[in-house]
C-alpha cells in the first residue's frame, strides 16, 4: 500500500530564513506526489504536485518541492519564509482512483 | 466557480440526534470524498465515490454513518444516530479523472456532539 510520513510534527522557522518540511514515501510504481496546505478554519488547499519530469516542483506562495527517487523524498521547500505561511501541512501520495493517502501533518511556525 | 460547498458549516446537536451534512461538488468533477479531521486521529478518509457509486467505504466508522450521492451535483453523509466522539470537521472533496488526484476541498462542517 501507498504511504507517506512526515517525521516532524511542528517546524519552527524565523521569518525570512528558509524553510523545510520534510516528506519520505513509500509506493509501488511511480509515484504521485502532492503536498497541500490548511489554513485555521479552513479547508486543504493544493500547493503543488509531482507527477514525471522535473524534480523540482514549483507551486502556490512560492513553495516548491524537490522529489528525489533515491531518498524516497518530497521536501517542501521555501527560500524565505513569511509569518503569513504559518499553517498545517500535509504530504500526500496517488492511489487508484484519484485517491490521496495523507500524512499526519506538518505545524508549521513562522516567527517574527 | 464557487468551489466545493457544505452545508452547514456548524452543527450542533445533542447526543442521539440524527445529523445530515451536505455537500456539492465542484460541476464537471466525478469523483467526491468525504473526510473527517480530528485532533486525535487526524485526517481520515471516511468514503469516496466515483460517477456517483460508492467505491470504498472502508473507512466509515460504524453503520450509524451513511453517505450517498444521488446525482452529480450533491452528496449527504448522515449519521444515526450521533454520539459525542463522532464530534470533528467533517470535509467534502471533489477531483476529476486526469487530475492525477488533485482534490480540491470544501470548508467543512464543524460537528459538535453533546
């Protein structure tokens, strides 16, 4: 069965610096990729997706992620980070169907 | 386009109640997810449906919950009847075949049991 873990339950980050989340997976096959963001109060948001091609991945707000076959990783990356992108965030693989199998999440704290 | 949309989007009620949520999903899209969020658990799967069957349930907590789709443009998750750790945000979905999975997600309903 598809699997992803996010091992940190909270990033902290200053504003400004740049930010990781981390992501490793586990599939049969190629793998789709997908990294989303919740805001308080509100519904998941798709940030950006990997599905073939380019290993880095860019999306929404400036994100981006890297795949890398041979760690088994979907990093969430940011060069500068913004106190606005605090939130939640949740790695997630394809399975059949347009199904999506999500990690628990990521908090994610941006300081001033 | 407006988006994934629940109804309501707080629910209240008391322990037994039968609750209704709702759900339209965004036009074109055929397939629709209901979730659960809850701090202990998470985001949680409960059903999802393609072209308006059911393909898996497997993630329905117990009989008392039930979903259907009886067109394109609307879905309902009930549970009969409700008890207090049902209480959570409950999150509608919908993609559309090509998207290689990309969902897109309603605001939810704040389920509060008491």
């Amino acid at each position: 069965a598809q699997s992803v873990a996010q091992p940190e339950d909270q990033v902290n980050v200053a504003e400004g610096n740049p930010l990781t989340v981390k992501c490793t997976y586990s599939v049969s096959g190629n793998p789709y990729l997908f990294w989303y963001v919740q805001y308080p109060n509100r519904g998941l948001q798709f940030l950006l997706k990997y599905i073939t091609g380019d290993n880095l991945v860019k999306g929404s707000y400036g994100f981006e992620a890297e795949f890398n076959k041979s760690q088994t990783s979907f990093h969430l990356k940011k060069p500068s980070a913004l106190v606005s992108d605090s939130a939640l965030y949740f790695c997630a693989v394809g399975e059949y169907g347009n199904k999506l199998v999500f990690g628990a999440g990521t908090i994610l704290r941006v300081k001033s | 386009d407006a988006g994934v949309i629940q109804s309501p989007r707080h629910e209240v009620t008391e322990m037994g109640q039968e609750v209704t949520l709702r759900c339209k999903p965004i036009s074109g899209h055929d397939y629709l997810f209901w979730y659960r969020q809850t701090m202990m658990r998470g985001l949680e799967l409960l059903i999802y449906f393609n072209n308006n069957v059911p393909i898996d349930d497997s993630g329905m907590p117990e009989d008392r919950f039930s979903a259907k789709m009886p067109n394109a443009s609307f879905s309902t998750l009930k549970i009969q009847p409700s008890e207090p750790r049902d209480s959570a945000v409950y999150f509608c979905a919908s993609s559309s075949t090509g998207r290689h999975g990309e969902q897109f997600f309603g605001p939810g309903t704040r389920l509060t049991v008491l």
